[in-house]
C-alpha cells in the first residue's frame, strides 16, 4: 500500500512540476531591439568595456526552431533581406550559430533575461579602426 502511495505522490508531482527542455525554452523568434540606456550599460560593463558601445537597430530576425535549425534574416542596407541558415547549439548561457555557408564564421549570442540575446562584435568603422556594436534580439 505504501508503494503505490509513493508511486501516486510521485506521478502527481511530475504533473503539477513537469521538468522542462531548456533548449526548447530558448527556440522562438528573435527580433533586433533598441537597447535601453540601463540595458546598454548592463551589457557593456558585463562584458568589461569601459568604452561607448556603439548602438544601432538593425533589422535582424532569427528563428531558432526546437530541431536545432534556425534562420538569420539581416536586412542590409543596399541588398534588402538576406537570410543565411544552420544549425544552433546552447552552450551555458550562450546560443551558438553554426552556419551552412562558409563564408560565415560561427556566431554567439548571450542570453540575457530568458527572453532576449545580445551579441557584441568590432564594427569596422573605417581607417583601419574598429568600435564595438551591439545586437539586441528580443523573443517575440
């Protein structure tokens, strides 16, 4: 009697208390963000720089689906929409995009309050110098 007891208890708490996939919490769609001031310097200082940030929203969309696939879509300036695809992997609290084509180096993001990503690169801003940028993705 007191093992189904204990088999009862433990079924009911597996269904109040289901356990979740972590990586499927992280699969949605993202979208590029305008960071706020506090986000900017949540971020920056998080990641030791010390010096201006430099921010702009691009239209950026990526779509990380529970396979492991996603869809980055950038829409640049003089192109339009340009979509690359791959395959994601979460590693801690960073998402990692392995790209189909090899002229695209591996990218990270950082997840940043379960609900958005960011990532910051050197931004070549002409004569050889460099600032970096951050790219906010907010899930939708």
């Amino acid at each position: 009697m007191k093992v189904y007891f204990s088999l009862f208890v433990i079924s009911f708490a597996i269904i109040l208390f289901p356990v979740s996939d972590h990586e499927n919490d992280i699969s949605g769609v993202y979208v590029s963000k305008n960071p706020t001031f506090g986000e900017k310097t949540a971020i920056m200082y998080s990641q030791g720089y010390m010096n201006f940030l430099f921010l702009g929203v691009k239209d950026e969309t990526l779509e990380l689906r529970p396979d492991n696939t996603f869809t980055r879509t950038l829409n640049a300036c003089k192109r339009g929409p340009v979509s690359d695809t791959g395959k994601w992997k979460k590693s801690g609290k960073t998402i990692i995009l392995d790209f189909d084509t090899p002229e695209h180096e591996n990218q990270s993001f950082t997840i940043y309050k379960k609900t958005r990503l960011y990532m910051v690169a050197d931004m070549d801003i002409g004569e050889g110098e460099t600032m970096p940028h951050l790219t906010l993705l907010e899930k939708q």
